[in-house]
C-alpha cells in the first residue's frame, strides 16, 4: 500500500512541476506579447494630439473667430472687385 501511495505521490508531484512549468512559460509568452505589442500606441497618440488642438482652440477661440473672419471679408471685398 505504502509503495502506490508513493507511487502516487511521485506522479502527482510530476503532474505539479509540468503544470507550474507549463504555466510560467504561458505566463512568459503573454509578458513577451504585451511588452512587444505596440499597436495602441499609435491611438493614444492621436488622442492626445486631439484633446491639444481642442484646447488650444478654446484658447484662442476669439483671436482664430476674428483671423477667419478678416481672411473671409478680405476674400469677398477682393472677390467684388474682380466681378465689377
């Protein structure tokens, strides 16, 4: 009886070490995937580029509103002049 016990000790002490084995190497191969994965880096940057110019916007809203607006009546008073 002792020696299956044994038997069975020593087998499921096997069973453990290939299956903590098997586990850190899965464990390594995600590490590996996500340190090397850089495919959500390019929309963050996007994001943060945009929430920038969203702010500088706000910012500026009234000197941009006044710049477009001169360019706008510069381009129509040119505009009327070429057409009379």
């Amino acid at each position: 009886m002792k020696k299956i016990k044994f038997r069975l000790y020593k087998w499921f002490c096997a069973c453990k070490e290939g299956f903590v084995r098997r586990k850190e190497k899965f464990q390594a191969k995600i590490r590996k995937g996500m340190l090397s994965d850089n495919s959500g880096v390019g929309i963050i940057e996007v994001i943060l580029i945009l929430v920038i110019l969203i702010a500088v916007v706000l910012l500026f809203k009234t000197q941009i509103t006044d710049i477009i607006e001169k360019a706008f009546s510069s381009i129509t008073n040119d505009s009327n002049g070429i057409i009379k």
